[in-house]
C-alpha cells in the first residue's frame, strides 16, 4: 500500500467496508479499524454478513468515514482476506489499545453472536 493511499486512514476511527453480493450488489458497512503493517484489520463474528459475502467475493473497496458511515474522502480498492491466528491476535491487540473499553464491550456481546474473525485488508 502506498503511503499517499494510507494517509486518509490514519487518526480516523471507522472505514466504510465495501462487500459485494453474489449479485454484484454492494453492500456498505461501517466498522472499526485498525491499521498495521500496511494492513486494515476489520474485527467482526462468523455470522455476519460481511463474512459470507468475503467467501465469494475477495473485492472490497473502504474509504473513512464517521460513526454512521458517511465518508470522509475518496474509495479506495483493496482485496480482503482472513487473517491467520497470530496475525488476528495482534489485529485483536491492537483494537483494545485503539478503542480500550469500548472494544472490550463490544467483545462480550459479539462472542454471544459467533467466534471473532479478523478480516485483512490490503490496498
């Protein structure tokens, strides 16, 4: 990833996720983020949406956005895939010390929904 097409993302909070149905349908999320290694991790369960649809479709595209997932400047396209297990605990370190109580919270009540799942993003 080219550090022109990293620096939107940086000191930002949420990314407008960008999944594709079978369809071609797009579907947009916001979500948390965090950014390592050239890397955007995204943290979510096994039953969402975004899951299914990233087994099919591999394409995304994100861009900042606010809380209600409004943008904040220009897509970018970038190919996602499932984190390993060293590299999903690292993403899951690096959410707690970004977000601290609040993804602490948002644990608890996403492990009632189904096992975390890191999804990478690379632009």
């Amino acid at each position: 990833m080219s550090s022109d097409k990293l620096a939107p993302f940086l000191d930002q909070k949420c990314i407008n996720l960008e999944t594709y149905r079978k369809s071609g349908q797009t579907v947009k999320t916001p979500v948390w983020f965090v950014l390592t290694d050239r890397t955007i991790y995204v943290v979510t369960t096994s039953t969402t949406g975004k899951v299914k649809r990233l087994q099919n479709n591999k394409d995304v595209r994100i861009v900042p956005c606010g809380f209600r997932g409004e943008p904040k400047g220009d897509w970018v396209e970038g190919e996602a895939y499932f984190a390993d297990k060293a590299e999903s605990e690292r993403a899951l370190k690096l959410r707690k010390k970004k977000y601290g109580l609040q993804a602490r919270l948002a644990n608890i009540f996403a492990s009632r929904k189904g096992e975390l799942v890191v999804i990478g993003i690379k632009i």
